[in-house]
C-alpha cells in the first residue's frame, strides 16, 4: 500500500518557519496502529489523518506518542493540502472530530482562517510543580480542558524560561502555556507538552483557544495579534467570539512524498 504524504509548514509565509504538520488525504480510515506508527515515524509534533464523508472531512491527530482531542496547526495545514493539493473549490472547508465536533477552516487570498470552539477554563492557583518546573512564579493560571496556561507581565520573561522537562512530562493534562504581552503583537506565548512527547511546541494553534479569549478580556478587545515566539516562530491573527474563536495563519508546502507500507 502507498499512501501520499504532504509535509506542511503552517502558521508562517516561508518554509523552514511555523509549525510542520504532516497530512495525509486517506479514502477509507486505517487502522489506528497503523496511524500512530505513521505519526511516530513522521516524527513531528502531529500528522493530520483526513477522509470525506459525506461532504465532511472527518479529521484525527497524532503526535508521536498519542492520538490528541484537537491540533489547530494541523488543520490549517490540511486545509491548505485540500485547496492547494486537490483544488478544493469551495471557499470553506468543514471538518469534523469526534473528540472535538465541527471544526471549519475559510480561504480569504493567501490567508487561513480556523473556526474553533473557545475553551472552557478557569482560574486556578498555579501549580507548585509547573512553577518550579518553570523556574518562575507567574501573574496568573488558568486551567483549561487540556492545557494549563500561566501569565507573565513581559515578553523577555517568557523567552527567558529555560523549563526542566522532566518535571513538566508528570504535569496532568496535555501541556502548558506561557504567555504574556507582545512587545510587536498583543500577545505572544510558548507552548510545553513533554509528556505528548513534544518539549516545545512551534507554534501551536489549539492553545489559543484558551489564549484568545484570556487576552481579549485582558486588553478589552475581541480582534488580536500574537507571535508564538519558538526557535521558528509563528504568526496569528486570532478573533474571540464569545462560544468561538477565529484562528488565522498562512502555510506553506515543504515537502509532498509517498509512504510504502507493506
């Protein structure tokens, strides 16, 4: 069996840049053995598995380790391989999840826009161990439904964290976001998920479900800029809309090959 596989850099405008994502366009679901020895041998943080069905996009994540409830990156890159790759000619694209609903990504020129569901969080005491871990007390915690995110009152604060991911790899939940204003954008952020197997996240479009709508009521506007400053960087422009949160990036293609299974 061969199956296609794109390689896509997605939250960026130039190839070595953003966050990778493999997708692969299947006709039928392979097993889900099969799915994660892809994923771990693709080695990014997730590869993206999408079959129509129906007019509907059914779509699942796994990163090396795990299938994971939600990858905002991965979609906008799935949803670049439909419109570039199969010449998709609608001007949105519906997925769905099982594990996290109806997901639909528009094409406005060279620009994606993600419409997720905002996450449910809520403020907690932060966590001695990720504050150790961190090696820095923060402003603020909130716990989300996967993903603690910690606040921060500087940009060079959040670029300065050196984390010990040992102790982040036994924090419950998927990972941990830092985050605090931009010094260019309104907000910027990192992203820890040792224990998915991914120390830093690039860039990492399902944290800001939770960041968006922290900053909106923070800065008290609903339309945002944000850098998510990794060693490769990437840019989003992100829109709180109450339930929803609107995600905009760009992507590029890196690399289209075949995988032989046999």
């Amino acid at each position: 069996m061969k199956l296609k596989l794109y390689q896509i850099d997605a939250f960026t405008d130039r190839v070595f840049g953003g966050n990778p994502a493999g997708v692969c366009i299947l006709d039928d679901w392979l097993s889900e053995d099969i799915m994660q020895k892809i994923a771990l041998e693709n080695n990014l943080a997730e590869t993206a598995f999408v079959v129509e069905e129906e007019g509907v996009f059914g779509i699942r994540w796994f990163t090396p380790l795990v299938e994971i409830d939600l990858c905002g990156h991965a979609t906008l890159a799935a949803a670049y391989v439909l419109f570039e790759h199969f010449q998709y000619d609608r001007d949105t694209i519906e997925f769905y999840s099982t594990r996290s609903g109806t997901l639909k990504v528009s094409r406005t020129d060279e620009l994606l826009t993600m419409d997720f569901p905002t996450d449910d969080y809520a403020p907690v005491t932060p966590p001695e161990n990720i504050v150790h871990a961190l090696g820095s007390v923060p402003l603020e915690a909130f716990r989300g439904k996967t993903d603690y995110l910690l606040t921060f009152s500087s940009q060079q604060e959040v670029e300065n964290l050196s984390p010990d991911f040992n102790l982040l790899s036994k924090v419950d939940g998927r990972g941990v976001i830092v985050s605090s204003p931009g010094d260019q954008v309104d907000f910027v952020s990192r992203f820890f998920a040792p224990q998915v197997g991914i120390s830093e996240d690039p860039v990492t479009g399902s944290a800001h479900t939770t960041l968006t709508p922290v900053w909106s009521k923070k800065l008290g506007k609903n339309q945002l800029t944000a850098k998510q400053i990794s060693q490769r960087g990437g840019d989003l422009w992100c829109e709180f809309l109450g339930d929803r949160v609107k995600i905009s990036g760009k992507a590029v293609t890196y690399l289209v090959g075949e995988i032989a299974i046999t």
